[in-house]
C-alpha cells in the first residue's frame, strides 16, 4: 500500500498541470515586467558601443535610446520586437520549466466561432474610436500642462508616414502585441489569478497589470480601458482567440489613425465641440459593449478548467493576500511610471 502511494505521488510530482495558480500569476508579471527592461537595456548598450565605435556621434545630453531609435530605423525595430519576442519565449519557457500543458492558456482554433470573431474584431475597432478622442483630447491636454507628453522625436517605434512603415509597424505593434501579450496577461495571469480571486476581481486585476506594464503614465489609462474589455471577453469566452482578434483590430485602428494624421489625410484638431463628441462617442461605445457583453458573447461554465482534472476550486480571498511578486512587480511598475515622468 505504501509503494503504491509512493508511485502516485512520484506521477503527481512528473506529470503536468493543465492550469496556473496565482503564485504563476505573480512570478510572470515580475519577469514580464524585469526581463524586457534587462534585454532592452542590454542591447540598447551594445548598439550604442558599436555605433560609436563606427564613428557616429550620439548626442549624450539626450536619451540615447530615444536617439538611437530616431537615427537608425534597424535599432528602433529590434528595440520594438524585444519585448514581443521576450513575451513570446517566456511563455513556452515558463510552461517548459513548470511542466504546465500548452493548452492551459485556453487558446483554441477549433472552438472559434467565425462571427463571434468577426463581433471581436469590430469591438477592437469600435473601442478604440469611442476611447481615443476623448483620451487624447481631454487628458492629452493634461498631460501637455503637466508637461508629461514625449518631446517630438521622442517615440522608440519606427516613422509611421510612408505606406512601407505603416505595414511594418501593422507587425511591430499590430501583430505580435496582439498575440503575445495576450499570451502572458489573458492566457497566464488571469488564469492564474481566478485560482484565487473572483472574477471581477480577477479582470479588474489583469486590466490593472496589463497598464502597469506600459510603464507609463501616458499608457496608462487606454491600456486600463483595453485591459478591462479584454479580460472580460477571455473570461465570457474562455477562449484566447477572441482577446488577441480584439487586440489586433484595436492596435490596427490606431497604426491606422496615426498613418493618417502623419501623412496629413486627416486632422484631428480638439475645439469644444470635439471634446463634446468625444463624450458622447465614448458613451456609445460603453452602450455597444455591454450590448455584446450581455447578448452576443457565449458564457462558458464557470468550473471549465475544474472539470480537465486537477486544477482547485476557485475561493474568494482579500486581495490583500497577494503573492508576494505579484506586489513586488506592482511595486517596481509604480517606480518606473514615477521615473519616466521625469
């Protein structure tokens, strides 16, 4: 009897899970937020070694990063893919070293629904128009009292105003954000946090992260906005699809956008009535969204990741009891807001 307790506690110990706890939750935000930095500034580093090695003069007065990206189209693309890239391999490297199943993170092809897909990708367009003028607008003007908008030149992705950069940066920041952001904050942290919050709990804390994450005051409140309606959509749907269509279409209308007012197609100047539109576009758009949310998004059994075998019910804890890393990387997030405002 107890050789054979001891064989299945030794199977217990090789075989995988098929889902993430909060503690997993807390760990992955910690590397999602440390190793892009860690990798960023180590090749930041050595181009600028290099580039000055060659003769080129970096003026060292300025962000030598930010100079580097405006002088050389090549280091603002390997810059703007690191992050993606780092995502991407912590992802099948976290999975790997745990021993978590692939599928954990409840991405399915099979599954998709073609018109819950098309409904995805006009919510990612719909919620970037309804949100964008008023945030631009409204807390644009804010950020330019307070002095807290980048300088002009000042931006680490490539120039937007040709039609060759824009659909380079459809991939830089259409693509692989879309797939393999929402591979650690939809598919690994929010699955780990349900482990131990409720659901709401658990989207407002995975809207929260994901806009900590841009370690920027100025990326904060649309990514907070997005995070949310994200979140609520992989929790309604269990299914990852959905986010990463969402994900894609929004950061598309605003490539998009941006293509548009750099190559002068169009103006978007705020007088009072555009502020006014901007209110009511924003209201429209929350009215849409709870529209899809309420009738046309597909409610999955709450106790999914239960019912494949191992994983724990879900309790309902003070969120105060948050791994540690988990604070540790809120913490070290907060920082990094504080030090690029100044």
């Amino acid at each position: 009897m107890e050789k054979s307790q001891k064989v299945e506690e030794l199977k217990k110990v090789f075989q995988k899970r098929n889902f993430y706890v909060t503690k997993d939750a807390g760990k992955i935000f910690l590397y999602a937020l440390l190793l892009p930095l860690a990798f960023g500034l180590l090749f930041g580093y050595i181009s600028i070694a290099i580039v000055k090695g060659t003769g080129v003069k970096i003026e060292e007065s300025t962000n030598v990063i930010y100079a580097m990206c405006e002088k050389f189209v090549w280091f603002s693309i390997i810059y703007m893919l690191l992050s993606e890239v780092v995502f991407f391999c912590m992802y099948f490297a976290y999975n790997k070293f745990n021993r978590i199943e692939q599928k954990s993170c409840n991405l399915s092809f099979k599954k998709a629904n073609v018109w819950t897909c098309l409904l995805c990708a006009f919510t990612g367009i719909v919620a970037c128009l309804g949100f964008v003028l008023l945030i631009e607008g409204v807390f644009g003007n804010m950020f330019n009292a307070l002095k807290l908008l980048p300088k002009p030149g000042e931006s680490f992705a490539p120039p937007n105003d040709t039609v060759g950069y824009y659909f380079l940066n459809l991939f830089l920041l259409g693509v692989m954000p879309a797939i393999c952001e929402e591979l650690v904050f939809r598919g690994m942290i929010f699955q780990g946090l349900k482990e131990r919050f409720k659901p709401f709990t658990s989207v407002l804390l995975t809207a929260l992260l994901f806009a900590l994450m841009h370690q920027n005051i100025i990326q904060f409140i649309y990514p907070l906005i997005l995070g949310f309606v994200l979140t609520v959509v992989m929790d309604k749907t269990n299914n990852l699809i959905y986010p990463m269509i969402i994900h894609f279409f929004n950061n598309v209308t605003t490539i998009t956008l941006d293509f548009l007012i750099k190559s002068e197609k169009i103006f978007l100047g705020m007088a009072w009535w555009m502020y006014l539109l901007a209110f009511v576009i924003a209201f429209v758009t929350c009215a849409i969204l709870f529209v899809i949310y309420k009738f046309y998004l597909v409610k999955k059994p709450k106790n999914v990741v239960e019912q494949q075998g191992d994983a724990p019910l879900s309790s309902n804890i003070n969120v105060g009891k948050m791994p540690l890393t988990l604070v540790l990387g809120m913490v070290i997030a907060v920082i990094m807001i504080v030090i690029n405002a100044l």
